[in-house]
C-alpha cells in the first residue's frame, strides 16, 4: 500500500484524496518512510519538515468537514533550499546562511500552504543555485536515483532527486539559466521554467534577479501544470511581477491528450542547440522525438539562431554580475554566519572572514567575476557587450516564433555524468547549460520531458520545448500529447524504468534501454 502510494502521480493522489479512499496522513506518511529508507543514499533533503504528518491531518480534519479545498489538497511537495520557508531552515545551498530560518514564507510557498498541500522538507542544491551538478552545495552532493554513482543535474537537484526517487511527487525548483530543466533532463522527470514574471519571485533567495524563475518539478506534464496552477500570478511584493490572466496549465495539458494534438503544429529544431559535443545517445533519441512528431501530424522546419553560439559567455557575465550585487547582503550583519578573526578587528574584518569562510569556491569565483566585469573601466567591454547579445538572442527568438509554434531541442547535451567528472573544470560545467540558457536570456517558458534513455550507458535524456513569453501553456499542450506517444511507444513511462532503490518492493527493472 505504502509503496503503492509513492508511485502515484500527483494528479492520481489528489483524486483518491479527493474521493477519501486515502488520507493526506498516510500519503505524507509514505513519503516521509521513503524518504527515511532512502535518503540516506540520495541526499536529496537538506531538512525533513517537522510539520509535514500535522499539516496533513489538519487537512484531512477539513476535508472531512466539507471544506472545499485546493485541487492538490493533501498531496505531499518538497522545495527547493532557495525558498524561504518559516517552519524551516533555508540555506540556498550555503555555509553562510547554516540554520537560518526566515521570518517568512516566500509567495509561491504560501500559495502551495493555502492551496492546502503539504510542505515535505527543503532539497539540496548547488550553492546560491551557482552549478548544474548539486556537487557545489555546502552539504554534499545529491546522488542521481538512476545511478547513485553520478550526478542528478544542478542546482536543483535535490528536487528532480527527491522526484525521481519517489520520495515526493512534487517539488518546486528555481531556473536561472537551466536548473529546474537540466537535473529534469538528467534524472527522468518533468520540469518546467514558467515565462519570466509569470511566478513569484519574492522570497526566493536571488541568484540573477532579471533571469530567475521558480517553476514546478514532476513526474508527469499533468503534475506540472496542476503546480504551475497553485504558484502562478501576480504578486505585488515582486516588481517585476506581470499581471496576466493566466488560463488552467492542467485544462491545457488535458488538451494535449486529443488524438490530434500535434497535428499541424510548427515545431523548429534550433541548429545551434544539437550540434557538436552532443552525446550519441541524446541526438539518436532526439532524432526519434522529431520522427514521433511528425508521425503525430506536426510540420518541422529546421532553424537557426546565429547569437545562440554567443549565450553563454553573455549570460556568464551577466549572471556574475547580478549575482555580485545580490550577495553582497550577505555580510554578517544581517544573515547567519559569522566570523570573527582571531583576536579580533574591524567591521570589514569580520565581514571578510565571514564571507572567506560562509561562501564556496564557485560562488567566490562569481563574485570576483561579477565584481570585474561591472568596473567601471571594463563595464562596457564585459556586461555592456553581454546585454547587447541578450537583446539579440530575443530577436532571434521573437523572429523564429513568427514561423514556428514551439521550438526543441534536447534538453541537457549529454545524460548524467560520474561525481566528480567536471567539479574542478567550471568551463566543462557551464556548458551543461547550452541548450537551456537561450530561454532565460529571452524571458521565455521551456518545458523538459523524458525521451528516452540513451543506447550507450542506458541513462534518461530529456526534450526541451519552447514556447514565446506568456505562452506556456502551449508547452503543457504538447509536452503531454509527446509525453502520451512516447509512453505508448515504450509501453511503459521512463521513471517506471529506473533501477528502484533497494529499499522499494519492486527491483531493478532496467534491462538494457528502453
Ligand atoms: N547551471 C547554471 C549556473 O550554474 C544554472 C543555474 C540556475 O539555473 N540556477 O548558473
């Protein structure tokens, strides 16, 4: 029963919820065993709540009121460490904020309180979301559920982790330049980084204030939509917050599920985001993913975005120096940590141990990056140049959306690579990021969803769709009508197929590929 419950979808658990054929207590109790079974190896929490079996009961005593409540009512969620959370500590991955509980909860968490779902603990990411490996995080690394021996994508990957694991069917994750769709990618789930403004951002811990987005993590496009639903909206406390109206992501989603789709959709293969450096095994399940939707009736139109070769350098430099001015705060007056030196000394003294001891290498390397590219003599060589690409990257992208519906590409350039492999090369791990940065730079929303598992070391790969801003719901459409024809070709989801942890009933089902 208890492993039963695990293995539900999120849409699957809230109906059976609803219905009362369970309680929200013995899902949060499920969870939180498999969490207790399991985490150990994957290290996917930073902090266990210790609310989470009394906010269910609270929820179920309502239910049995009559209340009317939230369509996910009773159904488990963990959150990414970026987010402020009142009842628990949140670090955002980092030494410097050890311990820190906020006084208050960040929107998109007060939003899941009063939707009525239940707050399971806070996920390990890399350090201030700075990495794409979750190895940068003060607290260790997480370890992917498909090979414990390898890396499930950063900086969110304690939420894609905790996912894939089954130790919660949902999480809230953060992307910045890739960090809810990359660790999707890798570990094989659903996440999606919604359209610049479109979810609060108040309250989450920032990283590059102009390119951060909070979005849903999953294991099917449906759980997405349905968390996109709770935590999208204005907020007047973000100023960049829109004010649109936005339509049910889950009504686009069902909508996916008509047979026809797909048919006549324009969908463009960005050239520049699967080329060289691509895995074998990413670019034959992509190949396969173009061939499935033109099957399904979709016309695809091969395109090209030149400034896509140029992103990454821009956005790291824009990152850096956004991220320079936004950590500044951290300065042991006001957060957390800190350090005296030995016998004593100035303000600057005690800011400077505190900020040579509280921060990671990584987030050090940022800073001074940052720092140098906002002076004053190389501002215009350094992040005016990088602006420049930004505007043209949105060009590019506003130019290909006059031809196209939906853009894809894979979604990370290779499957999860060893612990380890790239945690002293930052180069080889900004590129990670690639295919997933032009979206950040542009505002707009993409979507991964598993493609199968790579021919050679039998490991997830993800598709990434693209839509222009305000259109998300277009990738909630899509991405469950491919979702649909993929399982239907398989015969089974692709998280069926993960080697299930020794402490789960069901044994390691992968043979070979999928
Ligand atoms: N891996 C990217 C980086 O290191 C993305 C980070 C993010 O999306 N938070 O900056």
């Amino acid at each position: 029963m208890t492993h039963d419950l695990i293995h539900l979808s999120a849409a699957d658990l809230a109906s059976k919820l609803a219905s009362r054929e369970v309680s929200s207590v013995e899902v949060t109790k499920a969870h939180l065993d498999r969490i207790a079974g399991v985490d150990g190896d994957v290290h996917a929490f930073l902090h266990v709540s210790e609310n989470a079996l009394a906010a269910a009961a609270a929820i179920d005593e309502r239910r049995a009121a009559g209340e009317t409540l939230g369509e996910l009512a009773g159904v488990p969620i963990a959150i990414k460490d970026v987010l402020c959370t009142l009842d628990m500590p949140s670090t955002s991955g980092s030494k410097i904020l050890e311990g820190w509980v906020p006084p208050y909860d960040a929107t998109v968490v007060a939003k899941l309180r009063a939707a009525d779902l239940v707050p399971l603990g806070k996920t390990n990411m890399d350090e201030f979301a700075m990495g794409s490996s979750t190895e940068y995080s003060a607290y260790g690394p997480t370890r992917n559920p498909w090979d414990l021996d390898r890396i499930p994508g950063g900086s969110g990957g304690g939420s894609a982790a905790a996912v894939a694991a089954f130790e919660a069917p949902l999480a809230l994750g953060s992307d910045t330049g890739g960090s809810i769709r990359q660790p999707g990618a890798v570990t094989g789930t659903v996440g999606v980084k919604p359209t610049y403004g479109s979810v609060s951002r108040y309250g989450a811990i920032a990283l590059a204030s102009s390119l951060d987005q909070v979005g849903p993590v999953s294991r099917t496009v449906l759980d997405s939509a349905l968390l996109h639903d709770v935590i999208k909206g204005h907020d007047r406390r973000d100023s960049t917050s829109l004010t649109d109206d936005w339509p049910s992501f889950a009504a686009a989603a069902r909508a996916g599920l008509a047979p026809d789709a797909l048919k006549g959709v324009k969908v463009g293969i960005v050239r520049e985001l699967n080329g060289e450096g691509f895995q074998q095994g990413v670019k034959a399940r992509f190949a396969e993913a173009v061939a499935t939707l033109q099957a399904a009736g979709a016309e695809i139109v091969e395109v090209s975005a030149p400034s896509f070769e140029y992103a990454i350098s821009a956005y790291y430099l824009i990152l850096p120096a956004e991220a320079s001015s936004n950590l500044a705060k951290f300065d042991s007056v006001r957060f957390g940590l800190r350090v005296t030196p030995e016998g004593g000394g100035t303000v600057e003294d005690v800011m400077a141990a505190t900020r040579e001891q509280g921060f990671g290498p990584e987030v050090k390397r940022r800073i001074i990056l940052g720092t140098y590219a906002l002076s004053a003599g190389y501002y215009d060589a350094y992040y005016g140049s990088a602006q420049k690409v930004r505007t043209l990257v949105q060009r590019d992208f506003s130019r290909l959306f006059d031809e196209v519906d939906v853009l894809i590409s894979p979604s990370a350039p290779t499957t999860a690579f060893p612990i380890g492999e790239k945690v002293d090369d930052p180069l080889a791990m900004y590129l990670n990021d690639l295919t997933t940065i032009p979206a950040n730079l542009a505002g707009i929303p993409g979507l991964t969803l598993p493609m199968g598992l790579a021919a050679e070391d039998g490991l997830p790969t993800g598709l990434q769709l693209m839509a222009p801003a305000r259109e998300d719901a277009r990738l909630y459409t899509y991405g469950a009508a491919l979702e649909q024809l993929f399982e239907a070709s398989w015969g089974h989801s692709l998280i069926s197929q993960a080697p299930h942890l020794e402490y789960s009933e069901q044994t390691a089902a992968t043979e070979g590929v999928v």
